[in-house]
C-alpha cells in the first residue's frame, strides 16, 4: 500500500534539516514546531523536555506563544508517552482534530514528548512519520543545545550548584542501547551532587563500565570525580588494562591532591559476545547480579585501597564472573545504601535489591527503573539521602532494549 505521507514526510525533513543548519539554540523549538505546522497542518504544538529530577516535562519556549504549564510525569498524557516511549492519542481542542504525544527519542535515550493536534486521520504511515520526527528532534535539540545554554536552563528546576554542574559537564548520556545491551543510570540529587560519578563506553572488544565516589562533598569532591573519569577515559583510549588502568589512576589521584584525600570506585569490562565479567575494586561496595528478577550474587572480590591512596599499597586482584543471558549487573555508591527512613532505619543492600526487583518483575526498562527509583528517593516517606547516590545498571541479553524503541521501528 502506497504511503499517504510520504511526500509530506520528504518535506518535513528536508526542510527541517535545512533551517537547522543556522537556527540558534533558543530558536530550534520555533524550527521544529513550525515545520509541522506548515507541512501537516498541524496546531498547539509544544515540545517538552524531562527535567533533571524526570519529575516534570517542562515546555520550550515558542517566540510570540504564551508559556505552557509543565506536565507532571505522573499522570499525564505527555508523562505516559515519555515513560512508554509510544504515541498516545486523544481528541483535540478543536472538532475533527486529534491530540498526538510523541516520545522525543534519541536512540534509546528518552528526552521528553512532543505535543501535536492535526486533522482526523490515523494510520500506520502517520504513526511512523512522528515517531521519526520524533527521533529527528531529539537529534537536533542535542546538536544545538551545546551551542548556548537556553535548553539547558528548560530542563532545570532550580539553580545547580558548582559541583554538580562540573560533574553533569562529564557526564555520557543517562541511557544507551544496542542488540543485547542496556546501560541505564542515575545521579542523585540532580542539581547538588559533589562526589559521585559514572561512565561507561561501549566498544567492539568490551563494554567499560564504571562507578566512582570522592571523598567529601561539594566542589572539592565534584573535582576529585570529574579528574577520576577523565583519567579512567585516557587510560581505556589507550587501551589500558584494568590492573594498569588502576594503577595510573591511583598515582594520578595522588599526584594532584594530594595523599589526604581519595575516591573508591568500581572499574569493570564485560565481553559482548561470552559475558564474561571482570572488575577490580578500589574500596567500593560490591556490585550485584540480579537473575530472574532477584538479586543471586553480591559479586564480592578483595578491595584494593581507593584511588589516590597509594602509600597503603593494598594490590587490586581481578575479579571474574559468567553473566547468563537476561542477567542484570548493578553498580552502585554507598550513598544509595546509607539513605534512612523516617524510623531511622537504612535502606541497606536488600531495600535497594528490592526495589530493583519490584520493577524488574513489572518488566520495566531499565531508564524506567531508575527513574522510580530516583522518585523513592525524593518522596517524603521514602529512604532519605545523606549523602549522593549512583546507581548504573547493565541489562545483558535481557530484551530490554526493544522496550525503549518506538512501536515501528
């Protein structure tokens, strides 16, 4: 069957692409929103970007239209499209017309919906041309938005303090996606974070995945972190083994700040193909394996002194395990276990696993995951923090990667 929209949908992209090439970041929601309208006739279009907390979809301002209100993730039409990564539909404001939520993808990773009403015709063909509008968004709001600092300021709440901002300047994307791989994680809280950090890089020889925490807090912490990822990158580009990638990263530490300070972490390499796992501990909490949605190891190994702290001369020892297809590996900062309740009582190794299983029996993708997560965490009568929390989890052969792509692709 011929494609109604095929035509139109030449025109959409061409002529987005083509005005993109000059638009500023402040103007590129005025570029995509305009572009619909003119091409499929479409009205009362917002894009919304998730904030940084994913507690709210918070509008991009359109020159010459009133603000809109931000949507709550919870409960609403734009929050159930970003979480479901699916189009939803419902009647629009005005009589023959339909009101579209389209999840703004980039990859796998979830950016936030795009609001559309257009005239009263549904298909498959239009359904795939949003969807990829949708992932076309997304890929030009992340071109422009490091050009100026107009998206940015959409997606905060409130100001972020130094450390945090030096951090979330490092930082990869929170979420990334191939066939048979998932990586997903969370810092805590978003705009004053001072220690913690994660990174991770997928190659053809392993998947590195790693979790650090300095010691401290604020903007010396936030620098021991940012200087800790950035040795961990040079070391892995350079194709550094992970006992040599330890022991640069030790001697770096120390040479710039000095003995009296430090910062565990967790590096670690997975085989794509075998899923063998290696990982060395610079005193950091142990990583766990969920199997069948429960937690069936604590992968424990010897804990070598943390990095910077080279004068204790504790040897790290490579640790090894066989992942099974559906496995789910967890890293995770002390920060995250230390949270208490109102009682008193610590969340603990098992109050973690049993959140992460509760979401992992529902099926939930692994961004999903985190983000309920996030939210336990900032909820009144949840586990307080006392401190910053990471958590970074890689689902291994588990199929979760088709629940994070549109429903066409």
């Amino acid at each position: 069957m011929d494609d109604p929209y095929a035509d139109a949908g030449l025109r959409l992209f061409e002529n987005l692409l083509a005005r993109t090439h000059t638009s500023t970041p402040s103007g590129v929601g005025d570029v995509i929103a305009e572009e619909l309208e003119r091409t499929l006739d479409a009205r009362a279009v917002v894009i919304y970007l998730i904030n940084l907390e994913q507690t709210a979809l918070v509008p991009v301002p359109r020159t010459g239209h009133p603000d809109d209100e931000a949507q709550d993730v919870e409960g609403s039409m734009a929050g159930r499209s970003f979480t479901g990564t699916k189009i939803l539909s419902a009647p629009g404001s005005e009589t023959g017309r339909v009101r579209f939520f389209v999840p703004i993808v980039d990859g796998t990773d979830r950016l936030g919906t795009l609001r559309a009403e257009l005239p009263m015709v549904g298909s498959e063909h239009l359904t795939r041309l949003l969807e990829r509008y949708g992932h076309a968004t997304a890929q030009v709001l992340l071109a422009k938005r490091s050009y100026g600092d107009a998206l940015h300021r959409v997606e905060r709440s409130r100001p972020m303090d130094l450390g945090a901002e030096l951090l979330a300047s490092v930082l990869p994307p929170a979420t990334f996606a191939t066939d048979g791989l998932v990586i997903s994680a969370m810092v805590q809280p978003a705009y004053e974070n001072g220690g913690d950090a994660f990174d991770y890089a997928v190659n053809d020889e392993a998947i590195h995945l790693a979790v650090f925490d300095a010691v401290g807090h604020g903007l010396h912490a936030a620098r021991l972190s940012t200087f800790a990822v950035g040795v961990y990158r040079n070391c892995r580009r350079a194709g550094q083994s992970l006992l040599e990638t330890y022991a640069t990263m030790d001697a770096a530490l120390a040479e710039q700040f000095g003995r009296d300070t430090f910062t565990t972490g967790v590096l670690a390499e997975l085989d794509p193909e075998t899923g063998v796992l290696r990982w060395v501990s610079a005193g950091h909490p142990s990583p766990l394996l969920l199997r069948s949605n429960r937690v069936v190891n604590t992968l424990n190994t010897t804990r070598a002194t943390p990095f910077g702290m080279p004068m204790f001369g504790t040897e790290p020892t490579i640790a090894e395990e066989c992942l099974q297809p559906g496995d789910i590996l967890v890293l995770y900062t002390d920060g995250v276990t230390e949270a208490r309740y109102a009682s008193g009582a610590l969340l603990g190794v098992e109050g973690l696993t049993e959140l992460l299983q509760r979401d992992a029996a529902d099926q939930q993708p692994p961004p999903e995951t985190l983000r309920r997560l996030r939210r336990s965490l900032a909820s009144a009568d949840g586990p307080m923090l006392r401190d910053d929390a990471t958590v970074l989890v890689a689902h291994w052969h588990r199929g979760a990667e088709r629940t994070l792509l549109p429903q066409t692709v």
